[in-house]
C-alpha cells in the first residue's frame, strides 16, 4: 500500500495554479429564527491562496457547514465579500465542487451515471463524456465498478465516487464538508491517502471541514481554528511541513496536540469537568 | 421455494377441506352453504358458457377506465400540491377533509347526478382510485430529501434530465404504491357498486344469483372478485419491484 503510494504520487514542483484563489472578507451570515436573527458567521476575514489545502476545525455547530455552504454558493444571502478569482458568488457553479459527510449518490443511477451526471450542464461533447467519467472513476480506484449501484458499494468506495464526481467538471476549488466523517478509521486513512494523491495531481484548491484534528494537521497547508458563537476565526495555523507528509512526524503531532489544546481548552476553565478528582490539565500537558 | 408455496397454499387447502366437511355434515341447509365442489363446477360452467368471461370483461373495462382516469387526475393534483405553496395552500385543507369520506358514501349523490349507467360506474372507480393516488404522489414528491435538489443545483442539471433523471425516480416507488392501492380499491368500490345498480358486471352477477337463491353463483363472484383484486395487487407489486431494483437486491 505504501509502495503503491509513493509510486502514485507525481513530484510535482510545487508551483501555484493559475486560478482558484479565494477571498472572505468581513463575511457576516445571520440566520433568521421568527423573528430573532441568529449571528452564526461573525466578520470572517481569509485569503486561500489558488492550490492550497486549508483545514478548517471548530466546535460543532460554530459555522463550518454555514461557511462552505456560502462558499459554493447553496445560500447566497450573506453580508460582505466571497472571491473566487475576483468574482464575487452568487451562486452555485461549476468551478466549485461541494462533497458532504453523507456521499448523496443518486441510489438509482450506477456509480457511471452518478459520476456523468455532473457533465449534463457542460459543453464537453457527448463522446467525451464517457471517457472523462472513466478517467475520474479510475482516479479514484475504482475502475470495474461502472455499473454499480450506491448500495452496492462500501462507506469508502461511495465517498471515493462522491470524490469522483465532485472533480469530473475540473473545479478551481474543492470544498468538503466532513467528507469522511462517516468512516470507519481504517477506511479513513486510506481515503485521506487518496485525497492527498488526488490533490497532489490536481493541483486544484482544496477546502476541508473536519473534526478530525489530526486530519486536518495531516492534509493542510494551514489548519483554520474556528471558535462558536458567533463562528468566527479564532486563530490560523501553518502547517510548513512539504506533501507527501509522514503521519507519524513528531512536528504533526504537536501540531496536533496544540490545536487541539486550543479547541479544548478554554471550555476546561470556564466549565469544571464533572470528574470527583479535578485534574490540573494543563500542568499535566505541559 | 416449493417449500414457501406449499406453507401459503396450506391454509387455503385446510380451509376448503373445513367447508366441504361442514357442506356434508348437514348442520346447515345445502341451498345456503353449497360444498366448494359445486362452487368449482358452477365457476366452470360459468366460464364454459362465456356468462363469466362477459361479466369479467364489463367489470374490468370499466376498472380501467375509471382507474386511468383517476389515476391521471390524481397524479396532477397531487404533484401540483406538492410543489405549488399556493396550491397547497388553497385545495390542501379540503382535500384532506374529503379524503376522509368513505367512498361508498359518494354513490347516492353520484346516482343522483350521474343515474346508474357506465358513467356512474367509471367515476365512482375514478373517486376511489383518486384519493390514494393524490396523496401518494403528494407525499411522494413532498418527502424527496433537500439535500437531491441541493446536488442537482451543485450540478446545475437542466430542468429536463433534472425531472427524468432525479425528481421522477425519487417519486416513482411511493407513487407506484399510491397507484398499487388505488387499483384494489377502485375494484372493490365497483364490484360494491355493481352490487347496487347495474345490469352487467361481476357485482351483478351475485346480486342476480342471490335474487334467484343461487348461492353457488354467489360464491363464484366472491371466488373471481377476490381472485382479480388479489392478480393486481400482485401485478403492481412486480412493476414496484422491478422499478426499485437499484434497491437492496
Ligand atoms: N437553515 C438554518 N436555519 C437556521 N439555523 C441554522 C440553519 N443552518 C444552520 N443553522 C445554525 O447555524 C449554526 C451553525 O451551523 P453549522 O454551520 O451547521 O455548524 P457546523 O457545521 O460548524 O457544525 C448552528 O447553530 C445551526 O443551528
Ligand atoms: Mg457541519
């Protein structure tokens, strides 16, 4: 697997794409409860640079989904700005890809017409249609499982064909909201490992939600720590480590404890945990 | 499979078996509990003589149309309800109401408005077949998850392979069971309304062989009305099944 791997992955030069540069500036999102308006996003300010692969991890429920949602352009009703390469969204588009946590493949099409069904609204001509598809299906492994059904197909297989027809329109940016949130742990490494290649070959600008620290820390270039209500940016973290990364890189790792220090710990001060021994957490950290 | 077969014929054959043993015993009059293998040689007779095939026929003619026609306005309505607010607004309240109104409980104004003629009996099987349609479909295209319509905007997909190619395979297995339901219930409302008033007809038929004291003749109009209801009920059962074959296997 991990020979497979290394010889998979091209060595690219890391040299940034042309487009699929993203900017949030002051971006506000309220959500209207009767009367009462629910701030959920709060003055979000971010550069994607076109190529990156940005991590964002939060308390749930801090606007992650809210943030990505806008971003692909599901809600449009937002205050401030979202750029991709300069123009502001206003909708949804096939220069942005969206995978959910749930793979939402049509459970009546095969796995073929699942991924076909993205080009429909493309100029690609019909007899180019089919040999994309394949090219897609076999970049994420999955050639000789055309003529699947979704339900024929594991956890990990059905996100790797959600992950297929999700790049098959060629998007500058891919956002993905807790794509493998739902598999198993195994299962999920190896998607991650895939993920990585697909970016690494792609080259496109890659937005993932996860609550998954060590995920996050594993794929990004940089890790974006959300804080709750209102959502907003807590704080960024680089992560200036080259692709393919060793997952088990002492540096990782206390990236990884730090931003997890950072989720927890606040809640640890302002609400006692509980417990009839009350730990000194953070000496015990340290 | 055999083995599935002989369990669910089992009964069935244990049941006969209890009836002709009653028929023989005597305790009842022969002229009211006829043994079923008069029953089967009146049904042959029937048949042989072509009076069943002609009372089948009507029946079943006016079972299509009444249920092609409900079945059609049906189908309208209830996507129409399901995808206009102000159309659910407006006809929903109503509908529900109406719906509640057993359909046999329609038949002496539509007497009134229509007499007995094959006009009544069509829109009484249309009534019926209506109701259960409306709603399915209602619900059908109502329950379709927002997160299909969200990959489908995602996608931008063209409203045509939009609506061939999502919204109508999303709503097909709820409808194909409102359709399913409305058919059996169309069938028995006529065979009730034939019953009442008519001059042909499966209905007619026992209603006719009960006038002249012939309970066989009865009994064969149970044995085919049952037999019918049950074959459709099968029939659309198969199309269902065929339609969710991308369903667990
Ligand atoms: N359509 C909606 N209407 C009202 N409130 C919503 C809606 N969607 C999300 N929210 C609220 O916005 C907040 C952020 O939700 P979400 O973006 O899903 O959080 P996350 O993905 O970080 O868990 C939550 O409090 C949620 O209840
Ligand atoms: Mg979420």
């Amino acid at each position: 697997m991990t020979l497979h791997t290394r010889i998979d992955t091209p060595h690219v030069p890391i040299d940034t794409p042309a487009n699929g540069a993203l900017t949030i500036a002051n971006l506000s999102k309220d959500f209207r409860i009767g009367r009462e308006a629910l701030p959920v996003l709060d003055r979000i300010d971010l550069d994607i640079r076109a190529g990156e692969f940005v991590s964002i991890v939060g308390p749930s429920g801090c606007g992650k989904s809210t943030l990505v949602r806008l971003i692909a352009g599901l809600d449009t009703d937002y205050a401030g700005e979202i750029r991709l390469d300069g123009k502001r969204i206003a909708g949804t588009s096939l220069d942005r890809g969206l995978i959910f946590q749930d793979h939402r493949l049509f459970p009546w099409l095969t796995l073929e017409e699942n991924v076909g069904l993205a080009l429909l609204n493309t100029d690609i001509p019909k007899p180019q249609r089919a040999r994309i598809v394949a090219e897609h299906i076999a970049l994420v492994n999955l050639t000789g499982f055309e003529q699947a059904y979704p339900h024929q197909l594991s956890g990990g297989m059905a996100q790797r064909a959600a992950i297929a027809r999700a790049l098959v329109t060629e998007p500058k940016l891919l956002l993905l909201d807790e794509p493998l949130g739902a598999l198993d742990a195994l299962t999920r490494v190896h998607v991650q490992r895939e993920l990585q290649r697909i970016w690494l070959t792609q080259r496109s600008t890659m937005v993932m939600v996860t609550h998954d620290v060590e995920e996050a820390v594993f794929l990004g270039d940089r890790v974006i720590v959300m804080d709750a209500k209102p959502g907003r940016i807590r704080r960024i973290v680089d992560i200036d480590l080259p692709h393919p990364r060793d997952r088990s890189s002492p540096i990782l790792h206390r990236l990884r404890d730090e931003i997890l220090a950072e989720l927890t710990g606040p809640q640890v001060d302002s609400q006692a945990p509980e417990n009839l021994v009350h730990l000194p957490v953070r000496e015990v950290r340290a | 499979m055999i083995r599935r077969f002989a369990q669910g014929i089992a009964p069935l054959l244990a049941l006969l078996l209890a009836w002709q043993l009653a028929s023989a015993s005597g305790v009842f009059p022969a002229q009211v509990l006829v043994p079923p293998s008069e029953v089967a040689a009146t049904l042959a007779r029937l048949w042989q003589d072509g009076e069943l095939g002609d009372h089948l026929g009507t029946s079943l003619f006016r079972l299509v149309f009444g249920f092609l026609t409900g079945a059609a306005i049906g189908l309208a309505f209830g996507a129409a309800m399901a995808l206009s607010k102000l159309f659910e607004t407006l006809f929903a309240p109503v509908f529900q109401a109406v719906r509640q109104v057993p359909v046999l409980a329609f038949i002496p104004m539509l007497v009134l408005l229509l007499g007995i003629e094959e006009r009544f009996k069509i829109v009484v099987v249309a009534v019926a077949v209506f109701f259960p349609v409306a709603l399915a479909t209602f619900d059908g295209v109502k329950g379709i998850p927002k997160a299909w319509f969200e990959v489908a905007r995602l996608y931008r997909t063209p409203p045509l392979p939009f609506i061939t190619r999502i919204l109508l395979p999303a709503a097909v297995p709820p409808v194909l069971t409102g359709l399913r339901l409305g058919l059996t219930r169309g069938w028995l409302v006529l065979v009730a309304c034939e019953l009442l008033a008519a001059d042909s007809g499966i209905g007619q038929m026992m209603e006719m062989g009960r006038q002249m004291f012939r309970i066989d003749v009865v009994l064969a109009g149970v044995f085919v009305s049952g037999l019918v209801g049950f074959g459709l009920d099968r029939s659309v059962k198969l199309v269902e099944r065929r339609f969710a074959r991308w369903k667990e296997a």
